[in-house]
C-alpha cells in the first residue's frame, strides 16, 4: 500500500474538499457527510451492502480493485477485500437495522496501519421527496504520536469521494421522469 504521505497528497490533488468535520483533537476527529439520491431506502440499502465493489473507488482499496469487496450485513460480519491469497479486513460489522443503519468498526486505510480505530455509520432514511437521505458519520481515534486533527480534513475529503461514488451509482440508476404530452 501506498505510504502515508502518498495518500495525503494524492487525496488532497485528486478530490473536492468537504466541510463535514464536526470535531477534531490531536487524539481524533469526527466527519459526517450527507446526500440525498433519487432511490428508495430498501434500494439505497442494497446498493449500500450488495454493491459495495460498484461505488467504493478503487484507489482506496489495497490492490486496486473494488470488485475484490464485499460487506457481510451481519453482527461480526467483515468488510472485506479478496484478491487471491491476499485478505484484508478493512471493518467488522457491529450493528445491522436494515433499511436504516449499519455499522462497522475498524481502522479505514492508513488509520488502521497507524494502530488506529474507528466507527463507519451509514444511515437512511427517506427524505420526503421520493428519496433517500445517506448520512455517512466516522468518527477515528486512539494513541498515535501524530496529531489527528491534522487528518481530518484529508479523511473527510477521502470520505466524501466514497458517499459521492455510492449517491452517482443511485442516480445512474435512478429513471428518468418521462415528460408527459
């Protein structure tokens, strides 16, 4: 995997920047990034879980394929990465409502070589306009010698790219409105 550093730059060049961090401290940070897509909530679920390998982008996976992904809805399930023998576990699932949250608790990328954990929360609900509101909350922390509140402009904006990759596969899908005559 790339280093530290090549990540930081690489997401700071290649993504628009967020402002979704609600807190940060030199011990970890708090992000929460919302959209609303033109899906229903059991469709934005499925999508969410089923076709995870279809909206996560590939140069935040360890080998660079995000077909290799998969995420098992269960208590325990793993948020996995398989390319041949080499396994990762990126989260493990902690809680399952389908329909309206999942969560997964683990350290994402660097943060996890860093010795560092977090919680991924997803959660959904219909937003009264024939859609689904997608709110992405992580909250990240633990001992490090480096100061956190430095990453959490570079997490949000990593964490954005993945909720916008999941909002662009539901509007992809989305059919049009055909125009009545």
């Amino acid at each position: 995997m790339k280093s530290v550093i090549g990540l930081v730059l690489a997401g700071l060049l290649a993504l628009p920047v967020q402002a979704a961090v609600k807190d940060s401290s030199t011990a970890g940070f708090t992000i929460e990034n919302a959209q609303d897509v033109p899906a229903s909530v059991r469709d934005t679920w499925d999508a969410l879980v089923d076709d995870v390998g279809q909206w996560w982008p590939a140069d935040h996976t360890w080998w660079g394929d995000a077909s290799n992904l998969s995420i098992k809805a269960r208590a325990g399930g793993c948020f996995c990465e398989r390319n041949g023998a080499q396994q990762a576990r990126h989260m493990t699932v902690a809680f399952v409502d389908p329909g309206r949250t999942l969560r997964l608790v683990g350290g994402l990328g660097p943060l996890q070589g860093m010795g560092l954990d977090g919680v991924l929360e997803f959660r959904l609900a219909a937003n009264g306009k024939g859609g689904t509101r997608i709110t992405m909350w992580y909250r990240a922390g633990g001992y490090t010698p480096d100061d956190l509140s430095k990453f959490a402009p570079l997490v949000d904006q990593v964490m954005a790219a993945q909720l916008g990759g999941l909002a662009k596969l539901l509007r992809d899908r989305a059919k049009p409105i055909s125009e009545e005559p």
